[in-house]
C-alpha cells in the first residue's frame, strides 16, 4: 500500500505577479508600431484582392465536379492562381515593405531632428 500524501500549498521563491499592473499602457498596439499611409492601405487592398482571387481559383477548381478533373480548366486555374500569387508577392516585398520602411526612415529622421533643436 503506497502512503498517502496530505494536500499542501506549493510556495515559491519568486512573488506572484500583480494582476491589476495594466500592461497595454507601457506597450503600444501592433498597430501604432506598424506605419501606414494612403498609398500603403491602397496597395494593402490589391493584395487582399489577388489573395482572394487565389483561394476563389483554387476552390473553384477543386470543388466544381465539371471542372475538376478537365485538364484545361486545372491549367487555366493554375495560371491564375500563380500570377496571382507572384503578385501578391511582388506587391508585399517591392511595394508595401518600401513605402514602409520610408515611412520609418522619416519617422526617425523627425526624432531626431527634435532631439537635435
């Protein structure tokens, strides 16, 4: 017969954290740490246009009876769906990770002119 242990309360070096410290205060949101302007939310929504169009030409490739399995339809999807991907690509890394980091490159060249006056 194996000895019965009592319930006991496990303690610990370290204090317990304080719930009622609000941590959103100290970091800012996603949002406020990722620049944006006009012309990146414009660019911002043509890529979310050919991400559509890709899941759009996928699903209807593969789920249309007719379509599924003609070979020149799952070559034409195909097609379509890599220029939409290469787009997509071409417009994250060429256009929107661009303006971006201009946008970062103004924002700390403004620091540090107030830092400098």
């Amino acid at each position: 017969m194996k000895p019965k242990r009592e319930a006991g309360e496990a303690t610990s070096s370290k204090p317990a954290p304080s719930k009622a410290k609000d941590d959103t205060k100290t970091r800012p949101s996603w949002r406020e740490a990722v620049p944006t302007s006009p012309e990146i939310k414009q660019w911002r929504t043509i890529w979310w246009v050919l991400f559509g169009l890709m899941i759009v030409t996928w699903a209807t490739v593969q789920f249309v009876p007719g379509l599924r399995g003609d070979p020149q339809a799952e070559s034409i999807g195909m097609g379509v769906l890599t220029a939409a991907f290469f787009g997509t690509m071409y417009i994250e890394f060429g256009k929107i990770r661009r303006l971006r980091k201009e946008l970062l490159e103004q924002a700390q060249s403004s620091k540090k002119k107030k830092g400098a006056s």
